[in-house]
C-alpha cells in the first residue's frame, strides 16, 4: 500500500487495520468511504510531524474530529484520516480576557457544562454538541438555534494554533484593531481563513475560545400553531418587534412535529396543530422575562394557546434541547435503513434573508409536489431564514430525483439572495453546487489561497474543490 511506505519514517503510529479503518469511514452524510490508513495521534507534535512526512510522500490527510459532518466532510478514501480526538486538553479560564485554550479534540457540549458550573457560556450550539469537537466546530464554523441572538462560531473564536500541509506549527490571534489599512481585507486575520475551511487549509491544534457569562435568566415557549403559514408569519414578527427578542426561534412543521411527539411518548400534545415554534428569550439579572409579550404576539397570529409548554430553568431547558435533536437524528436512522439499496437521508441547509422564509419553502414544496416525491419534514433554524429539509430515499432512483428537486429549490434559494449551505458546510455532498452560489472569480481567487497554503493539494482532499 502506497501509504505505508511514504510514511515508513513517521514515529506516529498508523493503522491499516481494516476494522479499524472502517470505525472511522462514516459520517452523518450515509455516505461511506473506508481510509487507506488511520492516525490517531495524541499530540500536537505527532500532527506536525505525520505533516512534515506525507508532502515527500504525496500523501493525503484528512481531519477528523467527532464525525457528525453532514456533507461527507470527514470521511475519506484517500490516504490517511488524522483523527484529532486524543487532543483533549483544557486549560483554565482567563478571567481578565473572559477566554479559555482548549484542543482540538474536545467535545463541544462536556466544554460547555465544564464552564456552565463556573457560570460561563461558550455560545456555538450546534444541535449536535455531544458529539462535535471543537476543532470540527471550528472547521465548519458550525452554528445552532442560538446563533441567532449569539453568531455562528467564527466571532467566538479569539486564537488559533493550526499546523499547516508542511507540518509548520503557527500561532495566530485576531486582530482587535479599530482602524486597519495595511493590505487587502482578505489578509487581515488570518483566522479567518480557518474557520470554516473544512479541512482544506490546515489542521486546527488548539483554539482560545471567547466566553460570556450565563445569561440568569432564560425561559423557553413551545407554541403550537394550527398551520404553517401563521406559525412563520409569527416568527417574521417575532423578528422585527421591538418588545421581544428570542435568542432562538426554531421550526417544527407538521412532520418533524409527529417525529418529535412519537420519539417523546407525548402522544396527543397539541394534537391539532400543524407547526411547532420554539423559543427561548433570555434577559439580564433582575430583569423580567417578557412572557405577556410573548403570549399577546402569539395570540394575535391564531396560537394553539391551550397546548403552549413553558420551560423554565436549565433542567427543562435541556429536555427542549434534547427534544429539537430527536428530530435529526431521527432523520438519520431512517435513511441509514435504505443505504444498502443506494438510498440515505437527503438534507438541505439552504437559509435565505427570513423575509422571504415563507416563499422559499413554499416554493421547495412546491418543486416536491410537481416531482411526486413524498414531502420533506422541516425543521430548524427559522428565525435565521435558515430551515432543515429532509428527505428519505429509499433507494438510488429515489435520490437522483430528490437531487433535482433540492437543486431547484437551491437555485430558487441563492435567486432570493440566499445561500446553499448556511451551517454544515459544502463538503463532497454540495461542492456541485459551488457554482451556483460563486462567481467564477470567486472560485478562482478560493484556489489561489488553497495552492498557497497546500500547494500539493494533500489537506483533506474531495471537501469544497
Ligand atoms: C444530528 C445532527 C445535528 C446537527 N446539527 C447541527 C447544527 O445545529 N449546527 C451546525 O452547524 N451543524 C450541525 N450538524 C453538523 C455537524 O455536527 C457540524 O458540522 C460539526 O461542526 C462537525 O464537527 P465534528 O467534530 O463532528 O467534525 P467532523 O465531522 O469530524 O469534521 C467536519 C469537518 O471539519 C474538519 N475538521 C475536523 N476537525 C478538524 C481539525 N482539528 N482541524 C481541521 N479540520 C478539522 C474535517 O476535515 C471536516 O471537513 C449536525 C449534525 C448532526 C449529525
């Protein structure tokens, strides 16, 4: 095998073991694609120095961290799959910076309670947080419900240290400059251009993470709606009103209601409606939820007022959380059962400016309806413009025309100013559709930047190109 003998001289063990290669050959996306070899190196040193080898070698390496990426991202039949979950250390909080160094290979959602208990938030809450690693966070600047009150991850993340395809180790911290004309903007933070690279550009080592201290006070309202119409025109609202201002505002249409109500045992809850909205609204310390706010805008768009939950303190509040994950996950195992055939669950993560949320997945039923598909279940980030479609095929035949018809709807999507992959990133699954999105300049000036930084194309090859 090829890999093998590029990499005679490394110190750091791989493994060509088949079973272990296969541990390691699938994602979130139903796709599989078995490494030529495994590293699972438990230093920053092992990294820089599998690197430095693989260039004489030509030899591909793919990061991987938790492996929920949904596009195929961190899977890989190309050489080595660099596995970072042995980084896992933790360093303390600087309390004067509010900013902790962490690496990669620590899971998201242990950081979080890890720094709750200290009354701290790092925001990014990807649904998937028990399972994501930092690095992978990073890597596909990854976002969540919350993401609407906090960003995605890229403004949390305040220093990096990345190992480049050379095995070159770089320190780099964002620039808190007010005024800057030094260079193209491009140029300015170089973070930047690792965040949400996908493992093309480097390997993330260790991150210094931004904190904020724990809101006190959140309450979360599930409100129940008769259709889906009213249900986004309520989130439209709740947008533009000045009385209130969720940190999350999630979608459940009639679907992904049922998949949640079945999975939770809740059985008639809210039985007549035919949408869900989530949401939390947190306030400061001494000041009052605005929950009559809250139910009057919910009363003057037709809510199921008799079915609305109310979630108060952090208990309830991960149950709601653990509740809104039920629905992907439950996704996932469905279309895992059609693999053999050739089918997988096919997910969108196309968003649009919230104004035209309505539109555009009324138009996605629409090009699912002239296609006689079955309708997809929707779900997500609504109050980002930002809905989850989801559909299951059964088998290959099946899945060419969901293609189509997610191609239309993307095509209908980027037309409305919108974008083809607002969180999980592009991958293998979506690199076709880059076009649609980037002007060809665009796209030209992308490889300039992946030639100058991997000039032999080694990081993660097949993701974005
Ligand atoms: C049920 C479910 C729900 C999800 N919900 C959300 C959501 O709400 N929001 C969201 O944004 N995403 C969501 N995702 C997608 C996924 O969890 C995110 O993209 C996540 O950030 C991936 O992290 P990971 O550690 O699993 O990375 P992986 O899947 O292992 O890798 C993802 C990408 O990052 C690269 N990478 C990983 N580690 C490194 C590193 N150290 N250095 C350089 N590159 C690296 C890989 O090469 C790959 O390109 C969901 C996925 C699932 C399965």
């Amino acid at each position: 095998m090829p890999a093998k003998r590029a990499l005679r001289n490394l110190h750091l063990t791989l493994s060509y073991d088949l079973s272990v290669r296969q541990s390691f050959a699938h994602d979130a996306s139903g796709l599989e694609l078995v490494p030529e070899s495994v590293a699972r190196p438990k230093s920053e040193a092992d990294v820089a120095s599998l690197l430095r080898d693989a260039p004489a070698g030509r030899v591909a390496v793919t990061p991987a961290g938790g492996q929920t990426s949904t596009t195929g991202a961190s899977i890989t039949d190309r050489g080595v799959l660099l596995s970072l979950r042995g980084l896992t250390d933790v360093g303390a909080v600087d309390d004067e910076r509010l900013t902790i160094r962490v690496q990669a290979g620590v899971l998201l959602g242990d950081l979080k309670r890890r720094l709750a208990a200290d009354g701290l938030l790092f925001a990014p809450d990807p649904t998937s947080e028990d399972d994501v690693t930092v690095g992978g966070a990073i890597a596909c600047n990854a976002s969540g419900a919350r993401s609407l009150l906090y960003g995605a991850t890229r403004p949390h993340v305040a220093g990096l240290r990345v190992a480049l395809a050379d095995g070159s180790v770089h320190e780099l911290r964002r620039s808190r400059l007010e005024k800057n004309t030094v260079g193209y903007a491009a140029v300015h933070d170089p973070i930047d251009w690792f965040i949400g690279s996908e493992g093309t550009l480097g390997v993330i080592l260790e991150a210094e993470l931004s904190l904020l201290p724990l809101p006190p006070n959140v309450t979360g309202l599930a409100i129940p709606f008769p259709e889906e119409n009213v249900a986004l025109d309520f989130i439209i609202a709740a947008r533009s009103s000045t009385t209130v201002s969720a940190r999350c505002l999630e979608y459940f249409d009639v679907r992904a209601l049922e998949v949640a109500r079945t999975a939770e045992g809740a059985g008639g809850w809210a039985a007549g409606a035919g949408a869900l909205v989530y949401l939390e609204q947190a306030s400061a310390a001494g000041s009052d939820i605005p929950l009559d706010e809250w139910l009057t805008l919910a009363q003057r768009y037709g809510a199921v007022e008799n079915d609305i939950l109310v979630y108060e303190g952090a208990s309830a509040l991960r149950d709601a959380r653990r509740l809104r994950h039920t629905v992907p996950s439950t996704m996932i195992e469905r279309g895992n059962r059609y693999r053999a055939a050739g089918g997988r669950r096919v997910s969108t993560d196309w968003a649009v400016p919230y104004r035209h949320l309505k539109e555009a997945i009324s138009q996605s039923r629409q090009f699912a309806a002239e296609a006689g598909i079955d309708q997809p279940v929707i779900y997500g980030h609504a109050g980002n413009g930002h809905p989850h479609q989801n559909f299951i095929a059964r088998d290959a035949a099946e899945l060419a025309r969901m293609e189509q018809v997610v191609e239309q709807t993307l095509r209908r999507v980027v037309a409305l100013g919108g974008t083809f992959a607002a969180e999980h990133g592009t991958g293998k699954i979506k690199r076709k559709w880059l076009p649609l999105q980037l002007t060809p300049l665009q796209l030209g000036v992308m490889k300039a930047m992946k030639h100058a930084l991997d000039p032999a194309a080694l990081l993660a090859p097949g993701n974005l190109f």
